[in-house]
C-alpha cells in the first residue's frame, strides 16, 4: 500500500468530494476544466506556486533555444536528470546550433554520447541537424507534424519543443506526468486520453511554466513508489489522495500502473544486448576494431554467433560502419 511520507497526516486538507467528482469527470477530458469550473485557476496557481519556490535549476531550463531544447528532450528519453547534465553542457558547446550538428562527423557525436546510453539517439539527433539544416532554414520547426517528421521525435518530445522552446499551450506527458494524471484522475488512462487531459488543464499562456511544474511535482512528490501527497500542491482536487491519505484505504492497485506515459520496468541492464553493444560502440570510439575482435570488445567471446548478430545490426542501424574486416564508429 502507498503510504505518504514526511509530514502528518493530521496536518493534511482530506480530499474532499470534489476530488470523487473529477474522478468520474475523468471519463472526458473535458470534465478535468469544467467539473472543476470555477477552480481551475486556483488548482493552476497553487502548482504554480508551489514549483516557483520548488523549481529544479537546469541548464536546459536556462534557454528557449530551440535547438538545445530539442537536444535536452532527447538525452532525457529513458535517462535521468543527473546524468544527461554533463553530456548535455557538452553537446551545447560542441554542437549549438543544427549547422554546426549537421557538419560533424557521426562518429564524433556517438563518441561525445558514449556512456549515454541508446546512441540510436545520437544518431537521430544527426539526422535531424541535418534535415533542419536543408529543409527548415536551420530552424528548429514549431509546427505538430513537423516535429513528428524529425527521427526520433516522438509525441512527447515534439511537444515538449513547442511548449519548453515556443510556448505553445499544449500538455506534454513524460513518464512523471503520465503518473500524476491517473493518479489525479483516479484510473489508468488509455494514451490519447491522458493527452488530451494533459492539453485541457494547461493554463493558457503559462505552457512552460505549468509543463516544468508538473514535470517537478512528478519527480519530487508524485513518486512512483512513495507519492507525497501530505504537501502536494494539488492534493484537493486528486482522486488518488484519498488512497493514500485516508484511514481505511479501499487497496485498489495504483492508476498509475500501465497507465498512458507512466514508465514500465526497464528489463536488467547486465548481460543484455544494449550492454554488450555499448562496449563494442565504447572500444571503437577510441580505435577500430576488426571484426574478429568484436566478441571480445564485448565480453561475448564464448558467444560468437551473437556478437556478430549485434554486429549486424549495428551497421543495419548506422551506428557502426564495416569496410573490409575493420568495424569502425559511425
Ligand atoms: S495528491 Fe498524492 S497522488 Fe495526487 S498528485 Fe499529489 S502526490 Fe500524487
């Protein structure tokens, strides 16, 4: 059972009926502004404020450029904050615009990403620079689709772009949102719905602001495993609170789990593939390799038949390319 931690929970508002109305006003994505009519502003300044003394400083936080945010939000897939920090600061100094991104050689980005982790990233961002390069003007594009268009961006990180660079108002659902949306509404939520959730509740002309709060809320309150609802700025209007907070909880499992945006459990890192590929994309960002030597670049040497299936499928994905017996990054 989830259980608050930190303060009392004699201290804390109970939710109240009103929150057993959104959880059915839940059912539309509408329900979420207008059951809630009349009070949609005060649950918007109350996040808002809580984040402006809560807010996280991040490098990525400190421009609207939309390049770098476009970079930032790509580094973010599936890695946290803490480790994307020192990779992001030197991508922004080596590569600050598209142009200069689109001029490099692959092989020094996947070189500048190794530790990263999923270099197919890296090399998406490559292509990118270079298709905003020839068909943008050199300008990250603010447009829906044409973010879509861009490889690798997917739903969330076009969006992330429009709200994070541009500031149009739209709801973007990374795995912290997705969380806080069924839990708030009470119930797992099918994708399209948590984005139109997320899109009804943005105050209009504070995107950015409302998209970083929740994004916040998600990884300092909102927990996956240990969600705080005693000082949540929402608590009053969550259906899910009263779970937690309450004396006698019904023991329904948490909306969160499978619900749309909110992560799945990351299959074991040691012995997978994607580790016996990142010591093979490692040792070839410092030297080429032949091919006879992969299996033992990647400590798969009584598994021959594998490592050449990875090698394989290295080249398929661009990331490493063969000429003769030599394996080389890129
Ligand atoms: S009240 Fe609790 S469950 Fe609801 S959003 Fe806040 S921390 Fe999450």
């Amino acid at each position: 059972m989830l259980r608050p931690s930190g303060a009392s929970l004699t201290a804390t508002r109970q939710p109240s009926a009103r929150a057993d109305r959104l959880r059915h006003a839940g059912s539309d994505a509408r329900g979420l502004r207008h059951a809630e009519s009349g009070e949609g502003g005060l649950r918007h300044a109350e996040l808002i404020g809580w984040w402006a003394s809560e807010r996280r400083d991040l490098p990525w936080r400190r421009t609207r450029d939309p390049w770098l945010v476009l970079v930032s939000e790509v580094m973010l897939q599936q890695t946290q904050v803490d480790r994307v920090l020192p990779y992001f600061e030197t991508f922004a100094e080596h590569w600050p615009t598209p142009q200069r991104c689109a001029q490099a050689e692959l092989a020094e980005v996947l070189a500048a990403w190794q530790g990263l982790g999923y270099p197919r990233r890296a090399r998406n961002l490559w292509r990118t620079a270079a298709i905003i390069t020839e068909h943008h003007d050199g300008g990250v594009p603010a447009d829906l689709d044409d973010l879509l268009a861009l490889p690798g961006v997917g739903p969330y990180t076009a969006r992330a772009v429009q709200a994070f660079a541009f500031g149009i108002d739209t709801g973007v659902v990374d795995t912290n949102v997705g969380r806080i949306l069924a839990r708030w509404t009470g119930r797992r939520l099918a994708p399209r719905e948590a984005q139109r959730i997320a899109d009804d509740v943005v105050p209009e002309g504070e995107s950015w602001a409302w998209n970083q709060a929740m994004m916040d809320l998600g990884a300092q309150v909102c927990t996956k495993r240990d969600p705080n609802c005693a000082r949540c700025p929402v608590q009053p209007w969550c259906a899910w609170a009263g779970e937690v907070l309450g004396s006698e909880p019904s023991g329904q499992p948490d909306p969160a789990d499978r619900s749309a945006g909110a992560s799945s459990r990351q299959p074991p890192f040691e012995g997978s593939d994607r580790q016996a590929r990142g010591r093979l994309l490692a040792a070839l960002s410092t030297i080429d390799i032949e091919r006879a030597g992969a299996a033992s670049a990647m400590d798969l040497e009584r598994d021959e038949a594998r490592a050449q299936r990875l090698v394989d499928e290295l080249i398929a994905e661009g990331l490493i390319t063969s000429e003769g017996d030599q394996l080389r990054l890129g």
